[in-house]
C-alpha cells in the first residue's frame, strides 16, 4: 500500500494524537509526522518518527536510511 508521509511541525502540531506504534502520547507541539494512505486518506494516523521508522524497518525487513528517509515530503 502506497502512503504519503508528511512532517508535522512543532508549531503546527495543535492537537493530541494516540501513535499507533507505541500506543503512547503525541502532545501537542511535539515534532511527529502524519501517514496518509493514498487510496483511504480518512485513514490517516499521526506517528512518533521513530515508531515509524522501527515499524517500516520490521515490515520490509531492512534498514531504512532515517537521516533521509523514503515517502517522506520534505517539501512542506
């Protein structure tokens, strides 16, 4: 499944959300990206970055590069 993965911004990041790699608090203001699947983006879930990239690490079976990490539109 394609996803479009966003940063989200500390000053952007107004509300609360539950990351479901770790089950655990995104406060507010706190830096995190959002995972949009392109083909249901009501199912868009907001991640801690590193619970995202630990899950995509253990779904692919390799290492991904978190310094430059892929899907990831830096473009905003």
């Amino acid at each position: 499944m394609n996803e479009r993965v966003l940063p989200i911004q500390p000053h952007a990041a107004t509300k609360s959300y539950v990351c479901p790699g770790c089950t655990s608090q995104i406060a507010p203001g706190t830096y995190h990206l959002v995972v949009i699947p392109e083909l249901d983006p009501d199912l868009r879930r907001h991640w801690h970055r590193g619970c995202w990239f630990r899950d995509q690490r253990r779904q692919h079976g390799k290492s991904v590069d978190v310094g430059n990490p892929p899907n990831l539109n830096r473009s905003l």
